[in-house]
C-alpha cells in the first residue's frame, strides 16, 4: 500500500485520502468567506 500511494508510512496514506486538495480548497473559501462576513477583510493596512 505504502508503495501504491508513494508515502514513507501509513500515516501519510490516511491524510492523503482525508484532506484532498478540494478539501483543502473548499475549507479555505469557507474560512475566507466566514472572514469577510465579520468584517475581517475590510481593515486597511497602518
């Protein structure tokens, strides 16, 4: 299995198929989303 998904361990095998790129994508629109509707991203830079 190790071999098949080109991982050192067993670990690496689970987050792989856990946190996918789309996962990854999908939370960081979510989380940048969340951020404008509190106002987060209207700040101007001091």
């Amino acid at each position: 299995m190790i071999e098949v998904f080109r991982v050192e361990n067993l670990i690496e095998v689970y987050i792989k198929q856990k946190y996918t790129k789309e996962s990854h994508v999908e939370l960081s629109h979510s989380v940048l989303s969340y951020l404008k509707k509190q106002g987060f991203m209207n700040k101007k830079h001091q």
